[in-house]
C-alpha cells in the first residue's frame, strides 16, 4: 500500500509557522546580513548581536584599562572552567566535568590519550570509517606516537570485541548528520571493556544530550557550531567525575598544575577537570563564545530539538516537491541532527551558484549539499525561499557558468 498522498506544503503554511515559533524571537538576538538565508550555522555559527559589544568591552575596559589585573579582576582566569560549566549544562554532564579551552581537535587528543592510557592491555580504537577527518588523523598520530602498536581500526561499533581500548564516535554525522545513539552504543562499549570518546561538535546547542545518564566517559565538542562562539572559538572537553582521580593526560601545562603561581620545578595535577588545561586561556575568543553559551542556554532544548526535526523535514519535503526531476538525491536520516544532505554529482558549482544568490549552505566531497538548521535563527519561511532559489539555480542550470567552477580552499 503506498503512503497517503501529502498536501502540498505552501509558503503561507510556513509564514503561519514562524507566526507560532515560541523560538522566533531568538532571531532579533543574531546579527545576519540582509539578504542572506544562513544555511551553514553547523559549521560556522551566526554572529549573536550581543558579541561585538561584549567584545569591545573586553578589549577596551578588561585589557586596555585593567591590563594585567584583569586576570583577578574581572575573572579572565576562571573562564575556562565558568564557561565549561555552562557547556555542562548544555550536555547534561554534572558541574566540574567540563573545561574550554583549545580546539576540538587538541581536546580529542587529549581525550583519547588518557583513554588508552586507562586501558593499558588493549591496543585498538575504533571509530567508523565516515567519522570526521580530524578525529581519525588525530588517532592515527597519537598511535604512532605512543609507538606500542596502536591500531586505529574503522568498522561500525558491531565490530566491539576484547581488543578495543576505546571507541571513538561523532554523535552526529558531519556529512549524513545520521545521529548515534549515545546511551546505547556507550554500553555496549562498556560491556566489552572499552571506554567511549564522543565527539558533540554538530550536536551540541541542537540536540538533547545526556552525557552522564549516557554514561559517556569523555566527550569533545566544538565552540563555533551551533555554540555561536565564533570562528575558531575553543572547544571543550569532558571527563567523567568518576575518572578524575586517576586521569592523566598527555600534555601537562602550567596551568592544569595544582598551584600554576607556586612555580614549583615539578609537575602536580590540579584536581579534576582543572587539570585538562595547558596553557594560558584565550579571552577574547572565550569571551566571545560566552555570549553563544548564554544565548544556547536561554532556549529550552526541547523547543530547539522540535523545531529542528520540524526544519530538516520540512525541507527535505520540499526539496521533493518543488525540486523533482532535477538531479538531486535526499538524504534525510530518520535519526539525525540538524541537516539535511542532497546528493548531486555537481554539488560544488550548485553550491556556489545558491551562495551567489545568498542561499548558504556548504558542500561535502565527493557529492554532498549540506544544509544546516540552526532553530535559533532560521525561520520557516526561509526555508521555502532557499528551496525555490535551489530549484531555479538546477532549472536554469546558471551553476555551469565558469565563475562558479573554481574551487576555493575551504568548502
Ligand atoms: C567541526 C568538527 C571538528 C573541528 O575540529 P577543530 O579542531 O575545531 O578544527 C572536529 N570534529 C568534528 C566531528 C567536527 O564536526
């Protein structure tokens, strides 16, 4: 028996849609440039209205007037760890467990060095062969610097047996945004003996999580996706409490020392988290990712989470109806984040033609168009006029004019 027929979705339906948004006035909060419909906000969040000022403020009160005395003063040393705590809230992990600070990639180094350090006997981590580059770059130089026959081995979670040190996941799917069940793959980690490093960079702000109910024993994530913090704005690292007293981890700075300003010649671990930090913290970034985190904390996850879905299914709905015939594959998985990936073997000139027509979005080699729904600012309507110019970009076929053929360095 086929589906029952859907009702055209209309644009008037979609108008009604953002009239009812009980997020809609999130978007006054982000400062986005007319004529632009931001479809690119899982790989670089939008600017919140309130960063500049807060910025200025940092740059001209904090340091130019305070200068040094800023560190106590107006608490520049406590932000790694003030802000890791509002990062706590975000993901469900208790107070103390999480610290920013570096970049995604140096906390998952950090992260998944401590973690086979905790399984001394075991030499593999898994991760699937889709995970993110950084991830697995960053798993296969740590094993080779360990140099005790690590191996990084790529399979899906199925393949968990007594040789696993740990597994290594993205919750969701940089390409496909398929989304991972945290609970249940962290247990089956556990019952094989393994520890499990989760990588949060496109979930979280968008998608409920739970990393102590999960049981999760590390987590990494990143500050300029849906965290609003900025462009290279630090990540974040999570340890479970329960591994605290006995984590080491494989870069032992200053200030993750017991007493940083009691210079002492050897190193002591501070306790807990504090322990994960480095060096000194950046502030302007960190300040910047602040104003991401109050305003991700203002909007309850449930309503994020709900218009999310809503969002990604409305537009791969669309896509279906205004966009058939024309060459695109939908990729819409029914667990998923917050994106949704259209297949088409010419997605880079596609994708720059929709950019030069202010639809944003981003593209994936070797095919992928990937539109990222951030709830906090994207509204319905938008969502019907990013599909029409898509359907009149594929219509028309303007991406095969020249000017859209060359490859920049980031896509
Ligand atoms: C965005 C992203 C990163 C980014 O890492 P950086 O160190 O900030 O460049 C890492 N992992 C995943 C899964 C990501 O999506």
């Amino acid at each position: 028996m086929s589906a029952p027929a859907q009702r055209p979705i209309t644009r008037e339906a979609l108008v009604a849609l953002d009239r009812a948004d009980p997020l809609g006035g999130f978007r006054d909060r982000f400062a986005l440039p007319p004529g632009v419909i931001y479809l690119d906000g899982n790989s670089l969040g939008a600017l919140p209205a309130a960063t500049p000022a807060r910025l200025a403020e940092v740059l001209t009160r904090e340091w130019g007037e305070g200068l040094i005395r800023s560190w106590n003063q107006h608490g520049w040393i406590d932000l790694p760890l003030r802000l890791g705590d509002k990062i706590a809230r975000l993901t469900g992990a208790p107070p103390g467990s999480v610290i920013a600070a570096d970049s995604t990639s140096v906390n998952l180094f950090k992260a998944l060095s401590a973690a086979l350090a905790l399984r001394p006997e075991r030499r593999v981590i898994l991760s699937q062969p889709g995970n993110f580059p950084t991830d697995l770059y960053i798993a296969e130089g740590l094993a080779r610097l360990l140099g005790r026959d690590h191996v990084l081995r790529l399979a899906e979670p199925e393949a968990l047996d007594s040789s696993v040190a740990v597994l290594m996941l993205t919750q969701v799917d940089y390409r496909s945004g398929r989304l991972l069940d945290m609970a249940g793959l962290t247990a089956a980690a556990h019952a094989a003996g393994a520890l499990v490093v989760w990588d949060l960079s496109h979930s979280a702000g968008v998608v409920p999580i739970d990393l102590a109910g999960s049981g999760a024993d590390f987590a990494v994530g990143c500050g300029y996706k849906y965290l609003n913090g900025g462009p290279g704005a630090p990540g974040f690292l999570y340890v479970a409490p329960a591994l605290h007293a006995r984590l080491e981890l494989p870069m032992t700075g200053w200030l993750g020392h017991a007493a940083p300003f009691a210079f002492e010649p050897t190193y002591r671990p501070a306790p807990g988290i504090a322990r994960a930090a480095v060096g000194t913290p950046p502030i302007l970034g960190l300040s910047a990712l602040e104003v991401g985190l109050d305003l991700a904390l203002a909007a309850p996850i449930a309503e994020i989470r709900a218009k999310s879905l809503r969002q990604t299914a409305l537009f791969a709905q669309l896509v279906a109806q205004e966009c058939d015939g024309l060459g695109l594959r939908i990729l819409l998985e029914p667990e998923r984040g917050s994106q949704v990936a259209l297949a088409h073997p010419q997605a880079y000139p596609i994708m720059q033609a929709l950019i030069a027509s202010g639809v944003i979005g981003d593209v994936r080699a070797p095919d992928i168009l990937r539109f990222g729904f951030a709830p906090l600012y994207v509204g319905f309507a938008e969502i019907w006029d990013a599909v029409q110019v898509l359907r009149e970009v594929l219509r028309s076929g303007v991406w095969r004019e020249a000017r859209f053929q060359t490859r920049a360095a980031v896509t």
